[in-house]
C-alpha cells in the first residue's frame, strides 16, 4: 500500500533528535505534517567533544534562533578550528593549526604549490590565510559590532551538550512538536515489515509513518529492530574510549581559547575546549595500547599541568567506551538512524555534530510524501552518508598515517594495512601534486580539500616530486605572490581591531535580550 507520510516520530532526544525535530519542524511548517519526539527520562545527554563546524550557524538561522541566546544559554564560545601539539613527532616546532577560513583565492590558486615552491619557513596555514595567527593570538572572530552569524573569519562554537539539547527542546515544542516522554518497551510491525509504532513503558502506542532513530548508541530502532549491523572502523581508527572531564577556569577572567587544542598522547590524545565558565577536556584513546589506569593518569597529569589554581583532585571523570563505525544501512524501510544510532568515531574534527546537521537537513528537505518515494529518498541518503562516513575515515586517518612518533600506537597507524585504500591512493598521488579542489569534489563534502593540505603539510609531509615543475604561469605567480603578501597584513590589520574571545563573548552575555 503507498500510503502518505503524514507522521514523522523521532525516537531519542539529546542533541541528535532535537535537532532534527526542530530541522524536520522548520519544514513541515509548509506541509502541515506532525512531527513528535519521544524521549527517555533516563538517558543522559554523552556531549563528548562539545564541538561544531561552521555549518551550525545555518543551522541555527534555520530553526530560528538568535545567536545571542545560544550564546548565552549554552555557555557557548567561538571556535576557528584546531590547533594540534605533538602530532607529527618531527624535530623543531611541533605544532600546526586546522582554521576554518580557506586560503585567500582558494577557488582559483591553489596555495599549497606556491608554498612548496616558495621553500618559506612559515607555517602553512599562516602563509595562506590570516586565521591561524588569530587563534595563536586568542582573538575573536568578529567584533561585537558585527551583525549575528556574520564574520571576519569563519567560525564554528564550543557548546554545553546538555544545555544545547535543553534550549532545542524549548525551541521544538514551541515550533509545535508534540514532546512524549517514555522508555520504548517494544516496537510494533506493519503486516508488511515497516514500523507502525513504538509502544512506551506507559502504556502509550505512538504510531508513525517515518521513524528516526535517535537512540544513541543503543540504536533500538534501526540496530534492535532491524538488527542493521554496524561496519567496524577499528582496523583504520584504534581508539575505542573516552574519559572526560570538566574543569573550572581559576579565575573568571581567565582567556578563551578560540580553537580546540588537540595534544597528542604515547596511545591517543586529549582534547581541550573553552566555554565561558569552564573547559572541556577528555583524553581519547586506543585500549589495546594503554589501560584505563594509564590513561586516567595521563589526562590528570595533563589538567595539572594546564590547570594551575585548579584543585585537580577534586574533579569528576567519566569513562566512555565506544565502537568506532557506521551502520552498513543508514534509512532501512521506514525507519532512519542519526546521531551515534548511525555510527561514531572519535570526536577529532567534531565530525558528528556536522553530520546531525546533515541527516536532518536532508530528511527535511526530501521527506517523501508517500511510502513509494521513500524507497528512492532512502536510496539516496545511504549514498550520501556512506560517502560521508568514508571520506570521515580518511581525514581522521590522515592525522594519524603521516606521523613518525615513535611510540607502539603511532607506529601501528602508520601500518599501510590500516590505512583505507582510498587514503593510501591519495598519499601517492600527493607525492607528485597537492591536494585541490579534485580530492573533495562534492559540494556538501564536511571537510573541503583545504583541509587536507592544512593537515598534511601541518604535519610535515613533503612530496618526492619537484613540484615546481607545474607552477601556473609568471603573471599567476605574480597574483599569488600578492595574495599571499596580502595575507600577512590583513593578519596584522585584524589583530589590531578584533577583541580577544572572551571581551567578545562578554559583550553577548551582557547585551539586553530582545
């Protein structure tokens, strides 16, 4: 039967199904269909890494909100990307930094040649774009004058999980989602093998068209029902587990960070985010190479070191383990997982955020309005988020394949086993050119081919190849040369007028609302 779709269930709250509720709202605003979210009283939102990419800004234009409130509410804070310590193990300087801005002309100069040619000894990501010497400088990304999700240089947020997800929910019953609270006790099948409804511990059968698992690792829909396997990432990514804790700034005037710090470990790394009242860290690791005890120790050690003022011991740390993958179907029938129901890996690059903010935004925008277009509609969200998911490997793999750390961890990831196919193509042909627009061709790819080359020449990888051999023409050159030269003083002119992160972020808070 090709019934309509007129009822959209989302099964799980969290970060994950509020904002596909309010994405999934936004839309339906215009197709009059009723969209509920049923959540559990006693899952806990994770919130492990707390970071998002750019694209969180359109998100939340899209549902409305105002980014003085998120600001304010969420004890949020600007980020422009990553800064990494101790990644590469080469001599010297061992830091570079992931920014969030391109380089200047990007569409049609590829800087990493110019660069290499160049033989200059400025970091790669200074060279090419302003950004990274701002976030050296702590800076904020716009100034307060500057109208709301509007920039000098691109920028994402550090977030509380917990008081996103509260202020999505308040967001979503507003924009009329009916809120059902409840644990799932079964489900119950259509005679032709969809899901016709989800039947709660109290008694009550929430009936569906289309159901979207939100269910956290757990995955109760599209893994308990379904029984859709998850595809092991654990052969190209090790780590498996997480400790997280959250620390106090010493006193409240203390700076903001205005990137992540991502410092890497003997078997892992610890991340280390800056909201307004207190940091986020978490040390990331594989537990076939070190023991929870080990790790416990290393991320105390870490705090103690960066924490002064801060009593260490009186801390609270949480250990989560994980399994890094992805569902090998992500829309099976008419049941669709997001959030940890489709997969995780680690939080380097705070891919999942960005990949919520996908699976919503493609929902809503395709939400078939009968159950024979759902068949074609499913179709093409596998093949997106299997591109995503693959591409996501690669990227984080990258970090790991080009370092020479000598410790028993990194020298497994340099193993050319555990490196994906796709990769190791890749590296070859980046032996004799650089990585451009070619090596992420799609428009909604998370991770544009800048990307790659701020990590790959931020981590010391050099080609065999003279690439000077396919340098453009003298009067390109001539265009790169002022661009780049152009680079240098907008650097200098920015840090001149922008205010540090949290000047910026005060200003928000004490704005009046309205």
């Amino acid at each position: 039967m090709n019934r309509a779709i007129r009822k959209v269930v989302i099964v799980g709250g969290g970060t994950a199904g509020w904002i596909t509720a309010n994405v999934i709202a936004a839309e339906c605003r215009r197709t009059h269909r009723e969209v509920s979210l049923v959540e559990s009283p006693d899952v806990p939102t994770i919130g492990v890494g707390e970071g998002t990419w750019p694209s969180m800004r359109m998100t939340l234009r899209r549902i409305g909100l105002s980014e003085a409130e998120f600001v304010r509410t969420c004890d949020a804070s600007f980020k422009q990307g990553t800064r990494f310590y101790g990644w590469s193990g080469r001599k010297g300087r061992d830091e570079y930094c992931h920014p969030f801005s391109l380089p200047v002309e990007y569409a049609s100069l590829n800087p990493a040649t110019y660069w290499l040619a160049s033989g200059s000894k400025t970091p790669f990501a200074e060279f090419v774009t302003p950004q990274a010497r701002l976030i050296e400088l702590g800076l904020a990304p716009k100034q307060a004058t500057t109208p709301e999700y509007a920039f000098a240089l691109n920028y994402a947020y550090h977030l509380d999980a917990g008081r996103f997800a509260s202020l999505l929910k308040e967001k979503a019953v507003g924009a009329g989602v009916r809120y059902i609270v409840g644990n799932v006790e079964h489900v119950d099948p259509s005679s032709g093998g969809d899901i016709a409804a989800v039947v709660l511990d109290t008694g009550e059968r929430v009936d569906g068209d289309l159901f979207v698992d939100c269910t956290g690792q757990r995955a109760l829909l599209i893994g308990g029902h379904y029984g859709v396997r998850l595809v092991s990432a654990r052969d190209w990514l090790f780590n498996d587990r997480a400790i997280a804790v959250q620390v106090p700034y010493a006193r409240p005037d203390a700076p903001i960070a205005s990137a992540t710090y991502a410092t890497a470990q003997p078997a892992g790394w610890i991340w280390d985010i800056g909201l307004q009242t207190r940091r986020g860290i978490g040390y990331v690791y594989s537990s076939a190479h070190v023991d929870d005890e080990a790790a416990h120790g290393a991320l105390q050690g870490y705090v103690e070191r960066t924490s002064p003022g801060v009593d260490v011991g009186a801390l609270s740390y949480r250990t989560i383990p994980f399994e890094p993958g992805y569902r090998a179907v992500f829309w099976h029938r008419n049941c669709v997982a997001v959030g940890l129901a489709a997969g995780f890996v680690e939080p380097l690059e705070a891919s999942a955020l960005a990949l919520i903010e996908q699976s919503a935004a493609m929902i809503a925008e395709q939400l078939p309005r009968d159950r024979h277009i759902m068949e074609v509609a499913a179709k093409r969200f596998d093949s997106k988020m299997h591109h995503h998911w693959e591409r996501i490997v690669e990227f984080l793999k990258l970090h790991y394949v080009t370092s020479v750390r000598a410790d028993e961890y990194w020298r497994d990831n340099r193993d050319p086993t555990s490196c994906p196919r796709g990769l190791r193509d890749k590296l070859t042909l980046w032996q004799q050119q650089t990585p451009w627009h070619d090596d992420a061709p799609r428009v909604d790819e998370l991770f544009p081919s800048a990307s790659y080359q701020y990590v790959l020449y931020g981590m010391g990888f050099r080609p065999k190849f003279d690439v000077r051999n396919a340098s453009p023409q003298d009067e390109t050159r001539a265009r790169a040369d002022r661009a780049f030269h152009d680079t240098r003083t907008k650097s200098e002119r920015l840090a001149e007028v922008l205010p540090d992160n949290r000047t910026l972020l005060c200003s928000i808070v004490q704005r009046p609302a309205g």
